[in-house]
C-alpha cells in the first residue's frame, strides 16, 4: 500500500514539475512580432470629417492588396501623440513608404524627420507639412477649391436676390493648424474681398474653427449670430461638417436659410443643398486622389518613377513634387454625379425626410 501511495506521489510531483517547465517554456517564448508592412497610412481623426473612415480607407486598403503590397491603416482620433507613436511602431515593422495625413505641421514634420532616419519615404498625404521633408505630395489643388466655394456663395446669393442689397458675409474657417484650411481660405477670400473692398458685400465676422471641431463650429456661429443681432446673409463655411454647424445655429433661432458653402460632398451636405439649407458644396473625388496616392506609395515600394507627378507646391522651404486634382463644384444641379461615380449611394441620402427631393 505504501509503497502504491509512493508512485502516485511520485507520479503527481512529476506532473507538477513537467506543467512548471510548461509554464517557463512558454513564457520564455518572446512576444509575436506585429507584421511587416511595406507601407503605412497615418489618417488624422474620424470628426474633422467623416471621408477619413468611409472613403480614404477603403479606396487605399484596396489600391494595396490589389497591388499585393503589404499595408497597414490606422487613425489617430486627433492626438498627435498618438500619430507619432503610430509612426514609430510603422517603421519598426520595416514600413519603406508613410503616407501621411498630420493633424499639425510641427507633427507631422516630426513624424517626416523620424521616418528619413529610418530610409523611409513620406508622402504627405492631403494636407501639406509646412517645412517638412515629405518625399511627394498628393492632393487637390485646394486654392481651387476654396475659390470654388467663393463663386458657389456669389452665385447663390444672386440667386436669392441678396447680391444687390449689400448682403453681410460670415466666414467660418477650418482649424488653424491645417495648412488645407489657410489655402481654402486663400482661395474663397480671393473671390470675395475684391468685393468687400467695392462694397458689394458687408464683410462680417471671419473666425477659424480648431481641429476642424463641427459642436466648437456651432458655439463660435452662434456667437456670430449674437454679435450681428441676426444679420448675417451668407456664409462661406469651410467644409459640409461646419457648414451644418451654421446650419443647425440657424434653425436654432428659427432664422430661414441662407447661402451657406461647403466641401468634402458628404451625404449630410448633400442633404441639406436638396433641402434648400445650403448652397453647394465641393466634390473632392477620394477615390481619385487615394488611387493616385497608392499608385506613387507603390510605384516607391517597387523602385520605379514616381507614379503620377505633375506640379510642385512650395512648403515655406522648398518646392515638394506633387499630384494635384481638380475639385468639382455640386449644387442640386448636377449631385447625382456623386452617385453615378458611386461616391454616395443614393440610398444614403435620400432617406427619410429627404427622400421627396430626390
């Protein structure tokens, strides 16, 4: 009996002792790298607008693996902290190619600086980096599009018959900090203060939104509509997301509608152009400019010419080689080309309450 008791003993110290060695072995084992990629998109946030998500995604993730280039996306929800580290673990994973989208100058030439250190391209992607070091950018010419926006509220405003009548013009301006935003501006302003100096229009409150953030866009309008008891006429608004900030503060007051601009052809700025609440809106085709981005990514990767150069755009230090092209203006005129290019579905916007103006 004892001697039975023994080898039970025995045989559960063994058991013990092998799933110790089990234990140790396994942590022993070092943790699994994160894969290779050959090259990584480095997107800004998912509020500035929602393009990021629906559209630069999905166009790049499949101009990739249709390449059989190995890639990695990711999104740094407005914290450029986070974008860097982003950035950091990229090159650490062998990244040859950061296609870049900063969130701030200053950040974005880090993350340039880092990547050079490594023998690594960039390409700012969208949004230029003032005294950066990207490699190439890619991009709509964005004077063009911000000058479009300026011709779209004149146009509007003739059309309401409030060009005449020396109508007061608010501009609500994307964040500071993005280079895009200044050069929208410099193209809307081109348009309207030539018209301002003649006195045709009324210049009024004129006021930068930071981070692009659609509620601050709201409070900073809402104060506009305070200041000018109410009389605003027109507002050229920097994108469809602020643009539904002045929107919202007009319907707020129970104002009518007023021309109001925008950008980026969101279903939302769709929407409202059908329903009367803004004037037009700008059609940037993503997948146009993704295919041209991932075409240059991959054309790097590959060793070949650069694909798609056709201009160079200064960046407050040297000329970067840059793709450039061309934005097309929407109104209730011609938006179903939005959906004939497959853009939007036409089931994303005329839904609901909107369904009656399709």
């Amino acid at each position: 009996m004892r001697g039975k008791t023994r080898l039970v003993l025995l045989g559960m110290l063994a058991a013990v002792v092998a799933l110790g060695l089990m234990a140790v072995t396994a942590s022993a084992k070092p943790a699994k790298k994160a894969g290779k990629v050959d090259v990584a998109v480095l997107l800004p946030d998912s509020k500035s607008s929602v393009r990021w998500e629906t559209q630069d995604r999905r166009f790049l993730a499949a101009a990739f693996k249709a390449a059989g280039v190995t890639y990695s996306i990711v999104n740094a929800e407005g914290d450029a902290q986070k974008q860097r580290s982003q950035a950091d673990q990229a090159l650490t994973n062998g990244a040859k190619v950061i296609l870049l989208v900063n969130l701030d100058s200053g950040s974005g030439a880090a993350i340039e600086k880092a990547a050079a250190a490594k023998g690594a391209k960039t390409i700012d992607y969208d949004r230029l980096t003032l005294k950066g070091s990207a490699s190439y950018y890619v991009s709509f010419d964005n004077v063009s599009v911000g000058r479009l926006q300026g011709e779209g509220l004149v146009k509007c405003l003739k059309a309401s018959g409030m060009y005449s009548k020396h109508p007061v013009i608010a501009e609500l301006n994307g964040s500071p900090t993005d280079n895009n935003a200044t050069l929208f501006k410099q193209g809307y302003d081109s348009v309207l203060n030539p018209l301002y100096k003649n006195g045709t229009f009324k210049k009024g409150p004129d006021q930068s939104v930071p981070g692009w953030d659609n509620q601050k866009g709201l409070t900073i309008f809402e104060q506009m509509l305070a200041k000018t008891g109410n009389k605003i006429d027109g507002v050229d608004a920097a994108n469809d997301g602020l643009g539904n900030s002045v929107i919202s503060a007009l319907k707020n007051h129970k104002l009518k509608p007023i021309p109001v601009t925008g950008q980026d052809a969101t279903a939302q700025g769709v929407q409202n152009i059908l329903s009367g609440w803004q004037c037009m809106t700008v059609y940037k085709a993503v997948k146009q400019e993704a295919d041209g981005a991932a075409a240059l990514a991959i054309s790097l990767i590959k060793g070949g010419k650069p694909a798609g150069i056709n201009n160079k755009v200064n960046d407050g230090l040297r000329d970067v080689p840059s793709a450039l092209l061309v934005p097309v203006p929407i109104t209730k005129a011609n938006y179903k080309l939005l959906f004939t290019e497959k853009f939007l579905k036409k089931s994303d916007v005329c839904i609901g309450e909107y369904a009656k103006y399709c």
